[in-house]
C-alpha cells in the first residue's frame, strides 16, 4: 500500500529547515507486515529534539530513513503470529523493542534489549528487514517506529496497548517524553516522598520530568532553563516551583537531593552535578553529540557518595508504565495538557523542526 511519508535522506545541518528542507514529504510504499508485526494508522507524532540529532547527524543512523518516534495510532492491520493485538486496538509506540528473552529485559530494564537496540542501529524493523521503499530504494525504520507516515509497520514489540478516551495528540506524548521524563524522575532518580530535585531543561523531557516529581511527592522542585518564558510557564502552573536560570542559581546556594538533566548540554549536566548535596544522584537524559564531555572532580564522587546516572526510556517497563502514566494524566495528577505547545500537520514538518529549535515552544505535536 501506499503511504505519505517525510523521508530524511542525508544529514543536514543547514537551519532554518523550512528554508533547507531535510525532510521531503513522499508518497512511499508500504510493504505487507511480517510475522509478529502490525500496520498502524499513525494519529499523531511528536517532534523531539532527538529527530533533531538524526537529521543534524549527531546520532547516526542509515539513511534514507523515515523519522519519529513518538507516536500514537490505530492497529490497521497484523501480521502472521501477532496475537496480543487486532485491527481496531489503540496503541502507543516505544522507541527501543524489547524481546522479553534477554538477560536486561529478564531483569526489568527492557530499553537495554540487546536484539532491541541492534535492530534500531540497522535502521531495520526487530526481526529483521525494512517495509519502507521509495523509487525501488529500501527506506530505514527510525528505532522500530517511523511515526512520520500516515501508515507505518511496527514489531509488536514496540507497542502498548491503551484503552481510554484521551486525545491522540496527548497520546503520541507517552511514546518519548512522559516516558523518559517522568521515568527519569520515578525509575532512574528513584524520587522518594519528600525529597528535593532539581530539573534542568524545560522542553518535553524536562517537562515530563516536572510534572513527574510533583506526582511523586517532592518537597522542593527546582526548575532551570535559559527561556524566561517557558521558567514563567512554570510559575503559573504551580507557584510553589522555583524557576531559575543557570545564571541565576549559581549564587543561590541551593543543594539539591536530586538533578535530573534534560538539556543535553554539557554545562546543564556539570550544573546539575554542581547542585547535588553530598549522597546526591544526578541523572541524564541528554542525547548531545559524542565530542560531548564534563569535567568533574573524581574526589566529590568519592567522599560526598555523588551518582551520576544515565536513563535511556526513562529506565522504564512501557507495559507497565505507560498504563500508570496514563491513569495518572486521566486523573489530573499529571498535567500534560501543559506540554503541548501546538499541532501541525505532516506537510509542516520542517517549519515544526524549526520552531522546536527557537526553544520557543515545549512539544509539538503532528496530527497524521
Ligand atoms: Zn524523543
Ligand atoms: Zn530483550
């Protein structure tokens, strides 16, 4: 079948976008699903700053490749041996799949599958292949998902079956930013009833992030970006979080239990070590380029108990968690309407991109 697409075919770095256009909507053929995979009719997408690094070449994978990873949709179709899904069943994508056999998934910790992450560095779909070809080209699957395409071919491993009235474009959100975010603070900080954190970098992560530590119970939130109007976002949505700017907290002196970086900025992360109390953990999130470094004294990590630690997905089990997450946005104690800066349709992706990068706006979403 066919299927309108936006289709990245070699690294750009040129901005604005809208101007370079990296990513060409297509008409691509979608071929039939394989065993244990599903067509999904994509509702709606986000746009993420990691999307970002794949079209700037700062995360490389094989392209031609169709981008997104952030997606919610309605199963269209499945393929031979699926059986936990059928045509009709509302669904959310995970970016890593996770084969469930694994000694990091036997252990909880399916966003290190190791056939999961193999399978997204080819740029193929879990057991093996890619469903995308445009002009007799194979087109790369972005980590098991491609959620800028109308239609997209999914493992089943990659999926999480919703039941609930919530709009798609909310939706699409618990594909990459509640789960890392609010997985970051919960499963990788592991926030305790009471404690102090701080959130560095105010985007969907990091907002994901904010929202996560208010419904866990932290007793002092901190939250640091350098837009003044995304710390004033934050301000009318709760006055009892403290928002500054790097600049502004480094005289402070201000000691947190927990950091949790967002950013993916060298400097945000250094800041964030900065603010730990001695037996202090600081997580990242950040996906910056390699050339990406800190420097910190080995001799606070020894004598104050300091962590540093990295949470990919969140540190999450999606089965598990995107079910929670979602109850917790059905009864108010997770305010992800907040999070949604705007929509905008497939054709606008580039101009989308663009507005992400103003720094402007906290996540966009496409409606497909
Ligand atoms: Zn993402
Ligand atoms: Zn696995």
């Amino acid at each position: 079948m066919k299927t309108k697409a936006a289709v990245l075919y070699e690294v750009n770095t040129e901005m604005p976008f809208r101007k370079s256009v990296p990513l060409k909507i297509e008409e691509v053929e979608l071929m039939e699903p394989g065993i244990g995979e599903v067509v999904i009719k994509v509702m709606a997408a986000g746009l993420c700053q990691s999307d970002i690094s794949v079209i700037k070449g700062s995360i490389e994978r094989p392209l031609p490749m169709i981008i997104g990873h952030e997606a919610a949709g309605v199963v269209y179709k499945t393929g031979e041996g699926v059986t936990g899904l059928k045509a009709g069943d509302k669904v959310i994508t995970t970016f890593i799949p996770s084969c469930g056999k694994c000694i990091p998934c036997s252990e909880g910790r399916p966003g290190l599958c190791e056939p999961g992450v193999e399978s997204n560095k080819k740029g193929e779909l879990f057991n093996g292949g890619k469903r995308f070809n445009v002009r007799n080209r194979d087109v790369s699957t972005h980590v098991g998902v491609s959620a800028f395409s109308e239609y997209t071919i999914v493992s089943e491993n990659s999926l999480v079956k919703v039941d609930t009235e919530v709009p798609y474009e909310i939706l699409a959100l618990f594909g990459c930013s509640v789960v890392t975010g609010v997985g970051a603070v919960i499963n990788s900080a592991k926030l305790q009833l009471g404690q102090t954190i701080a959130i560095l970098g105010l985007g969907g992560v990091g907002f994901s992030s904010l929202l996560g530590a208010k419904a866990a119970g932290a007793s002092r939130i901190i939250a640091i970006d350098i837009n003044e109007k995304k710390l004033n976002m934050v301000k009318e949505m709760d006055p009892l979080i403290e928002v500054y700017t790097p600049s502004e907290i480094k005289d402070k002196n201000i000691l947190v239990d927990l950091a949790v970086e967002t950013a993916g900025v060298s400097a945000a992360l250094k800041l964030g070590f900065d603010l730990l109390k001695r037996g202090g953990r600081l997580v990242t999130t950040g996906l910056p380029g390699m050339q990406n470094k800190i420097d910190i004294p080995i001799m606070e990590i020894t004598f104050q108990e300091k962590e540093i630690k990295g949470s990919y997905l969140g540190s999450c089990v999606p089965k598990r968690d995107i079910p929670r997450f979602l109850n917790l946005y059905e009864k108010g104690l997770l305010d992800l309407d907040r999070l949604l800066s705007k929509t905008i349709q497939l054709e606008d992706i580039n101009e989308g991109f663009d507005d992400l990068m103003s720094g402007e706006y906290i996540r966009i979403v496409a409606k497909i």
